[in-house]
C-alpha cells in the first residue's frame, strides 16, 4: 500500500512539474512573440508619423484598433501568469485568439502603409 502511494505521489508532482514547465515554456514564446509584435508595431507608429493626409489618416486609424488588440493581449498575458493546471489549459485558447486578432490587425495596419 505505501508504496502505491509513494509511486502516485510521484507520478502526481511530475505531472505537476511537467505542466509547469510546459507553461513556463508557452508563457515564454507568448510573451516573445508580443514583443516582437510589439516593437513591429512602435516601428509601424514611426512610419506613420512621416505620413500625410489619406494614407496617415487610415494608418492611424488601423492604429487604433492594433492598440486595443494590444492592450488585450496584454491582459491576457497577465491573466495567464496567474494561472494553473485546468484554468491555464482554459486560458491558452483565449490568448492564442488575442494574439492571432493582433497579428491579423497588424498585417490590416501593414497593408495600408503600401
């Protein structure tokens, strides 16, 4: 009997480790392809500071909304640190959708610079 036990526990706090770990390492990607995203998007303002007229007006209005998709993210990313075992695995779907509605923002933004 004890030894079930003991072997249970084990196998229970590597499943813990292991999810754990593989949260760390999610978290990570997520948090590096924000940032990458998110200094995409500072170069994006850049440019659309040189913009004039029609072109700077569309821009910043694309702008706008990769703002609020930003923003989202964000909050999301923070959510998720917060996170553990059947909560986090609820969380990720969520996370992925904000990230891919701010990369799609981005490419709309992208578009309009051309």
């Amino acid at each position: 009997g004890e030894k079930v036990k003991q072997e249970a526990k084990e196998a229970l706090e590597s499943t813990a480790a292991y999810l754990q770990q593989q949260k760390a390492e999610y978290q990570k990607k997520a948090e590096s392809q924000f940032q990458d995203l998110d200094q995409k998007i500072a170069d994006l303002k850049s440019k659309a500071e040189t913009m004039t007229g029609e072109a700077k007006a569309k821009l910043e209005e694309q702008m706008a909304q990769l703002q609020e998709q930003q923003q989202a993210v964000q909050e999301k990313l923070k959510d998720l640190q917060n996170k553990t075992g059947e909560a986090w695995e609820a969380a990720k779907p969520q996370l992925d959708a904000a990230m891919e509605n701010l990369k799609q923002a981005y490419d709309k933004a992208v578009s309009e610079t051309k």
